[in-house]
C-alpha cells in the first residue's frame, strides 16, 4: 500500500479519471427551440467559454464545421460544440449565412426562448442550447475533444442519450411550469453522457492526457494536480505521491504526457487561475496571493508565458461585462451579435 501524507487531496485511487470529471459543470444553460422553413441558413460565432449542442427533432439540416466541411444531419441526429467552435446550420450549403438573430427569439421563461423562421408546413425543428463549461478551454479534457461531437455516433454505446432527448423534445413542446429548469437538467446530463462516452470508445487508442490519466499512477498524480491547483507542486512532492523515484517518475510523466511534470504544473495553476480571473472576477493580485507568488509582477510573467496575454486582460473583460460596456470579441460583431 502506498502511504499518502495527509497534506495530499483525497481522491480516489480505482479511478482517478472520474475525480476530473465530478470537478465538470454545466452552468447558466439557456435552451430553446427553432423552427425554420424555406432557405434558411445561421452563423453561430464562437464563444470561447461556452458549450452549444443541437439537436434535430424534425425533417434535416446541413452542419458547417469551423473548416467549412458541410455535414448532412438528419431526424434525430444531435451533436455537441465543446469549445464554442464557430459553425453553421443550413437548409442546404448553398444557402447565404447569417448571424442566427436572438434578439428576435420569442421568450417562454427564464433561459427558454422560440424561434420561427416561415411557416410550419415542412418545417425544420431544433433544439439549441448553449452553456457555460465550468472547466478552462485550455483544460486537457476540453483541449483533446474535436470541435463537433455527434451524438448519433454513440447512441450504440450510451443507451440514454436517445432517452434524454426524447425527453427534451417532449418538455419543449408541452412548455408546462419549471420547464426552464428541467430543461437545463437534462441538457446538463445529455453533455456529461456525450462526454464520458467520447472518453470511454471515442478515444480508446488515445495517448497523451488520456493515456496518462488511465495510468492508476499517473492518473492519481493528475487528478491530485487538478484538486490543488493552487498548490504549487514539486516534482519530488509528485514523484512521492506516485510512489517512484524523483527521475523514474519525470521519465514516465514525460513520455506519456508529451511534457515535464514542471511544465504541466505551471499550465494548470495558470489555467485556474484564468477562470478566477475571467468567471469569478476575482482581482490580479488576489489571484496572485492564492497561488503563492511573492508579487503580482511575477505573477502576471508566468500567466502571461503561459497564457499568452497579460492577466489584467481578462479581468478587463470580466470589469466590462459587468458593467454592460462592449466586451473584446471579433471585429465586426456587435453586443446584439454576441448575444446569439
């Protein structure tokens, strides 16, 4: 048996992958319904710190991926945007796009909304949604997915993914008292089961994060990272916690992550504390404070290296958002565009 100091974060040793993935919200999910007939065709830009998923209820549509692949969807496809990857959804490819207008949604309850473009005859029926990730982008977990994840291709493997978006569908269209609510449940659950089935058969032959995280050493050595970010890691403390030598321990870390142990340490400390920054508001040196550094100075160095823009940064964004004054985005899209 391995003898943990007390000073480690408990965690479980059997499976060290689902102690990452109970730290996985969804959070502030706004649900609706879109009815289109026609030629229709709507850009939806990114949004870097939310997740999208669609899925088609009726009749079919045409998908376009960040690299301008068209994919054909289908009655009862669905699929998800983990990272916010700008993309489309068309009658057909050859239809011109538009930014999808939310500002004339029709709004049912708090974070439920309608939208109808056309007549009914010969519809096209969606249901969007989109919500906040409690996880950094940059996260490995987030930073390993593909821009678009479909549904239908796990249905075999995740028996209550057809389930839950019957129950979706049935919820919408009865549009009763706490809808709102229980929609935003099971778009919660339909994310984390299209995620987890991704992980156990998207991915089997991963290397890498993956890999490593199915290591019962390695992985119980990540997941207590990802527990303690603020804690400032060294490779001795890591090495002692997998229970290998100081140099047998960096060998296998680097050959299974791709990077040192150091390096892998540095990025998630950044990574918290750009959600601290950027979600919660907190301020540069508070943040600094919580992760040890001896000044704000040295601080805003290592997230500036790592992250690749200076902390204040993304505390200015947070500051203006609150405020209601224009947030830094894309050229040429509006806070009336942003809000889609």
């Amino acid at each position: 048996m391995l003898d943990v100091s007390s000073d480690f974060p408990e965690l479980s040793p059997a499976d060290p992958l689902t102690a990452i993935l109970r730290g996985l919200r969804f959070e502030g999910v706004e649900y609706g319904r879109c009815r289109m007939a026609g030629d229709w065709g709507y850009l939806f830009a990114a949004q870097e710190a939310e997740t999208r998923f669609h899925f088609v209820a009726q009749a079919g549509c045409w998908l376009r991926a960040s690299d301008g692949a068209w994919i054909q969807l289908r009655q009862g496809d669905a699929m998800l945007v983990p990272r916010g990857a700008e993309h489309a959804l068309a009658s057909a490819p050859d239809v011109p796009l538009q930014l999808f207008p939310r500002w004339e949604c029709h709004r049912i309850c708090d974070d439920v909304f309608d939208f109808q473009s056309g007549s009914d005859s010969d519809a096209t029926v969606l249901f969007c949604g989109s919500m906040r990730v409690s996880l950094d982008p940059l996260h490995p977990l987030l930073r390993m997915m593909p821009e678009i994840m479909r549904a239908d291709e796990m249905l075999l493997k995740e028996p209550a993914i057809p389930h839950l978006l019957e129950a979706m569908n049935a919820e919408m269209c009865l549009s009763r008292i706490g809808a709102g609510g229980i929609l935003a449940r099971l778009a919660d659950v339909l994310a984390a089961k299209i995620i987890r089935a991704w992980i156990e058969h998207g991915c089997g032959d991963a290397t890498g994060w993956i890999a490593a995280m199915r290591d019962p050493d390695l992985g119980r050595v990540i997941a207590a990272v990802h527990a303690a970010p603020e804690r400032d890691w060294t490779v001795t403390e890591l090495a002692k916690l997998m229970g290998a030598s100081r140099s047998g321990f960096a060998a296998k870390f680097a050959a299974v992550v791709g990077e040192s142990p150091a390096r892998y340490v540095a990025q998630v400390r950044m990574h918290q504390a750009r959600q601290w920054l950027s979600r919660d508001g907190v301020r540069v040196s508070e943040a600094a404070r919580r992760l040890g550094f001896e000044s704000e100075a040295t601080f805003s160095r290592a997230f500036k290296r790592i992250i690749g823009a200076p902390p204040v940064q993304f505390r200015a964004r947070t500051t203006a958002s609150a405020t209601g004054l224009p947030t830094t985005t894309s050229p040429g899209v509006t806070a009336r565009d942003r809000a889609a």
